[in-house]
C-alpha cells in the first residue's frame, strides 16, 4: 500500500486493523499532516489533538469499537477518532453550523459512546457502562482515556475510589502530555511494568493468591499483596493507583505505536481494573504547538507556515477584565485571582506574571475554588475567581452553601457567558442567569463594553457581600455612551432617552446587538429609548416602576434562556403592578442550541437585529388597539 495514499482508504477502526506498524507510522504522519492544514483554516483544538494521534491508533488496532467502548474525557482530542471512524471529510465542517461537533457526540457515530465536553467525567461514565454491561453479561471492553489535566478534578478521584473498590475489569488510559504523575526510574519501571503485563505474570498471580488463601487463609494473603505494593512503593511512584485497587502499566511511550499495542494487548488478560500511564506531548509534530501548547490549544485560524495566528482587531471583554483587574490589583494588595486550569481562556496570564504569590490556579476544580476563595475571603483579602460560565454549573452547591450563605465578599466573574459559537451544546454559558439571580444576599451584575467591566469591578472589590459577574466571549463595543460613570445598586442607566413611546431593555452581553436594533429602526423612522439595566440581581423595584409606567411598548433582550431568565422577572413585575403596556422579549428557548457562529445562532433563533427589529416595526403598526403582556417564541 502507497504510504501517501493510507488516509484516503481509511473509513472505519475495521480498515486499521489491516495495517502493519510500519503503515500505522505513515498513517499518523497522514493523519497529523491533515489535522493541522484542517484546523489552521477552521479553527479547534490544535495541539491536544496532535498529541493523542499514536495513543487513537493504537487504540482503535487492539480493540474493536463499537463493541468495545472508548470513552474520551473533555473529548477535545477526539479529531483523529473522528477521522478513521468515517469523519475524515467531514473534518473540513468541524464547529460549522450544520458540520460535525468539536467533541463526541453520539448522534454523529456509535463510535461516539457518551457526549462530552466538561472534563473528569469519563471514568464516572465509563464505570458505569462497565458495571451495567456485566449485569447484562456483556464482556466488551470499556476504556475510559483520561488527561492528566483533568485528573486534577475531583470526580475523577471519586471514580477511582469507586471503580477499585468493585474490581471489575475496567481500562484506564491516563493521557499525561504536561503534569508528571509519577517518576519514570527507567530501566527498572520498564522491566517491572512488562513483568506485570504479561499473559504469564496474570496467570501465576492468580493461581498463587488462590494457593496461599486456600493454604494459609484470606488473613496471610492480605499480608503478602501488603508486602508486594509496598516492594512497588519502593521503585515506583504508582502505589496511589495501587492502593485504589488498580493495576498499573507505565509510563508507556505515547507517540511510540508498537510500545502502545503492546501495552493494550496485553491488558486483556487482567481479572481487575487497570491504569495505563502513557507519556505525550502536546502539539506534537508541529513545534509551534509544541513550543507554545498554550496558545494552540484552541485556536482560531492561522497560518501554517510561521505560526501565526490571525490578529485580533479590537479589545475583547477577556482583555478588559485582565486590564481592570490588573490596575486593581496595584493598588489594593489584598485582591487575589483564582482560576481553575483556565488562566489563558479568562485572562489571568498577566496577574499570575505581575502578582505571583497572589495568583492561584487549582487545577479542573471549580467547587474547590469556589470554596477556597471563600476561604481566603474570609481571612481578610479580595478573592475574584474567574470561570467559564458553563463551568460554574459544576459549582452550584458551593457559591450557595459556602459563600452566599456566609455572606463572604467573594467575586465571581464568569466568562463565556451567553453564547460561544463553535464550541457547541457543553460550552454555551446559557443557564447563569437561572441558576444564580435568585441566590439569596448576592449582586449580580452584567458589564456591556470595557468602560463598565472598571465600573463594576471597583463596585464589586467595595462590596460586603458575593458579587457575580457575567459577560460574552465577544468583543467590547466602545461608541456606547454612558450617562453614569458610577454604579447605582438596582439601578441600570439610558443609552438613549428622548422620551419616546417604546423602551428597548437590554443587559450587558446584548447591549452591541441593541444599538443595532436602533440604528436599523431608525431608517423607518422608529425611535426607541434604550436602558442597559446592568444588574441582574438586585432590582431596584421602585425605580423600575418609575422607568416602565412611561412608555407604551417594553422589550427587552437576553442573552440566556426564557425559562428562568430576567426576561420572566420583568414579565412578572409588569403584571403585578398591572401596567397597560405591551411586553415583548428576545431569549433562547429551553433547548441545547448545536455548535455555529455567534451571528449564525442569533439569527437561527430570531435575535438578530433585523429580525427583532421587524418584530418591532410590525407591533408598532397595532400597539394602539392592545395592551397585552407577550414574551418572544423564537422561530
């Protein structure tokens, strides 16, 4: 077989099985060459993807999927699955609207086993698919591939513990490109892991412990498995998987194919479950990834040449909170910056540079730093934790229980809030808004350009109180104007007031779609006022009544979904105080809305601002023959 023409004949695990391993080498090459002149036009996760390519080979040549299940953890390394399981020209479309998602997705392949996207929960998922499948006497194998990123979460430890204790045979591959997890002592590791691994090894283990318990009794065995891991303990750094009941091989060479197929062979002889440690790099085999994984860990489209990303033209609200936070933090020493493994994506990079002692990622643990920021707010200083919005659902329970409840002065910025594009159902920062407005002794805010993101984070650092913060992976719009440069509590401000007879409401993430809204109103001769209401949580209810009674028409425009959104609360509001206006609002739907552009889902939803100003316009035609109270249904 043509070395150059490998990739064009694989369309399924099947056709990787007919391969030598001299042709599996040529197909990694293939396949890294394909990914990285793909993803430098589409845009994706980069260098992760590089380095698993050897590890998803390997993979997919000694088990037999679907029947097998291969679980990916996050899943953003899933690209070389995706290409030898029937996707390889769908790679093109990859985080497109209408092309295939950026993470499994199970109604794409029934190579995909289980959705992700949020990281630590493949061996969670992967125990229980094993378990259900010996209930049901179904002896497939079920692999749970792992980062060691991603071991940081404490889920991932939950499961461990778990899986060990019922010792069923289930596979963990731990795909460790960064953080070292145990101590590679050479020779000696390797000649004690292919001991353990072998057919022969298995099968004297098990005859001898069966010998020594029928002989000497349960008691003396437990003495001699004692002795054997603390023999273990002494030349390597394993016995924490040791002692969860694991069987551990490693470290395996993750780019080295034949030393991968040798490891996954010889696990189907174990009787317990197993951890396979495999070393990679990230970004391998394009040494600007290698060199930087960071920055082409998700990347836009840039140029495969010389590495360069394509320029960024304005400021985004990421940078803005970076600058703000970073003048803050100069002049008051106590503020600190916690961020769980995100410090990059939520701009902490420059306040870990300038303040390191005062700078704290903990790793994929965001209830743990929900928590430990409450921890220090409660020692005197300033924490502010930044996390992605879809993250924050994993911390619920602590931002209730463990700062609002105790009224610690914690602030929580949430980035990506709204919606993200690409990234798809996993990553949208939709549910915030429901989740949080209703948290007791909390603020909740929402900047709309650079200028109110210094606003509000002075406001917050000056509170007593948790205050939320929440805003887009958008560019700042910087022509807005402002007629307060202060923070009222409850209080919003006018982008326009002319005292005309329709109010546009609008909130931080929509205030750039709203001044549109305006713009393309006013070629027909419409004129609207617009309030930014800038909080979310609490309203000024009083001077909210003061605002609405005023006008003949309300809209307002959200960035979340209807069901449990601020949209609900106004709709709400009017009615209790019976004003005779018409009411109007622009939100999502309670559904997952698939990966597209921005601009694309606002559009498919009926949010763009042409659309919502053809609303508009129509129910100016009538609003003289109706007083009624409507919310939106997107079309």
């Amino acid at each position: 077989m043509n070395p150059e023409l490998i990739l064009s004949k694989i369309n399924s695990p099947h056709d990787i099985k007919k391969l030598n391993k001299n042709q599996l080498k040529n197909l990694a090459k293939e396949i890294r060459s394909y990914i990285i002149d793909v993803i430098s036009q589409t845009g994706g996760h980069l260098a992760s993807n590089l380095g698993a390519i050897e590890l998803t080979l390997a993979l997919h040549y000694v088990f037999n999927s679907p029947e097998d299940k291969i679980i990916w953890d996050v899943g953003h390394q899933c690209y070389t699955h995706k290409i030898i399981t029937g996707r390889r020209d769908q790679l093109k479309n990859i985080r497109k609207k209408n092309g295939i998602s950026g993470f499994p997705k199970q109604k794409e392949s029934p190579h995909d086993i289980f959705d992700t996207g949020h990281s630590s929960t493949s061996i969670s998922a992967a125990l229980g698919l094993k378990i259900g499948q010996n209930i049901l006497q179904n002896n497939h194998k079920v692999i749970a591939v792992i980062g060691d990123g991603s071991l940081t979460g404490g889920m991932a430890f939950e499961a461990l513990n778990h899986a060990g204790h019922l010792g069923k045979h289930l596979i963990v591959i731990i795909n460790d490109n960064g953080m070292s997890i145990s101590k590679n002592v050479g020779a000696l590791s390797a000649m004690l892991t292919n001991l353990t691994a072998t057919r022969s090894y298995q099968l004297f283990r098990r005859n001898f412990d069966r010998v020594i318990k029928k002989i000497m009794g349960n008691t003396f065995l437990k003495l001699i498995n004692r002795i054997k891991k603390m023999f273990k303990a002494l030349v390597l750094d394993t016995n924490l998987f040791a002692d969860l009941g694991f069987e551990y091989i490693g470290p395996v060479n993750g780019h080295n194919i034949n030393d991968l197929i040798i490891a996954f062979e010889h696990i189907h002889n174990f009787d317990k479950p197993v951890v396979i440690h495999v070393n990679t790099q990230k970004g391998k085999g394009y040494h600007f990834a290698e060199n930087d994984p960071t920055s082409f860990h998700g990347v836009g489209a840039f140029s495969v040449i010389d590495g360069k990303l394509e320029p960024k033209t304005s400021l985004s609200f990421t940078e803005a909170f970076s600058q703000s936070l970073l003048n803050q933090a100069k002049a008051n020493k106590k503020i600190c910056a916690i961020t769980a493994a995100m410090a990059s994506g939520t701009g902490l990079t420059n306040f870990e540079q300038h303040f390191p002692k005062r700078f704290f990622d903990v790793g994929i643990t965001e209830q743990h730093a929900i928590t430990f920021s409450a921890g220090l707010a409660k020692a005197g200083l300033k924490p502010v934790v930044a996390i992605y919005s879809t993250f924050m659902q994993r911390a619920v329970d602590q931002v209730i229980h463990d700062v609002a409840l105790q009224k610690l002065p914690v602030i929580i910025v949430m980035d990506r809030a709204g919606i993200v594009g690409a990234d798809g159902e996993t990553h949208h920062g939709l549910f915030d808004i429901a989740l949080f407005r209703a948290v007791p002794d909390t603020i909740f805010l929402s900047p709309g350009n650079a200028i109110e993101m210094d606003l509000m984070l002075d406001y917050a650092l000056k509170q007593n109180l948790p205050v939320l913060m929440r805003y887009p992976r958008a560019n700042c719009i910087e022509d807005i104007p402002h007629t307060a440069d202060n923070i009222e509590e409850g209080k919003g401000v006018f982008i326009q007031h002319n005292q005309n007879r329709i109010l546009v409401m609008t909130l931080g993430t929509t205030l750039e779609q709203t001044t549109k809204l305006s713009h393309l109103l006013a070629l027909d001769e419409i004129k609207i006022d617009i309030y930014n209401m800038r909080f979310i949580n609490p309203i000024d209810e009083n001077y909210l009544l003061s605002i609405l009674k005023s006008y003949d028409q309300i809209y307002f425009i959200e960035e979340g979904y209807a069901q449990g959104g601020l949209g609900e609360y106004i709709s709400s509001f009017i009615a209790r105080n019976n004003l005779p206006v018409f009411f109007h609002y622009f939100a999502f739907p309670s559904q997952f809305i698939e990966h597209a552009s921005r601009e694309e889902i606002f559009e498919e939803y009926g949010m763009s601002p042409s659309q919502m100003a053809m609303c508009i316009k129509e129910n100016s035609k009538y609003h003289n023959s109706w007083k009624v109270i409507k919310r939106s249904e997107p079309s």
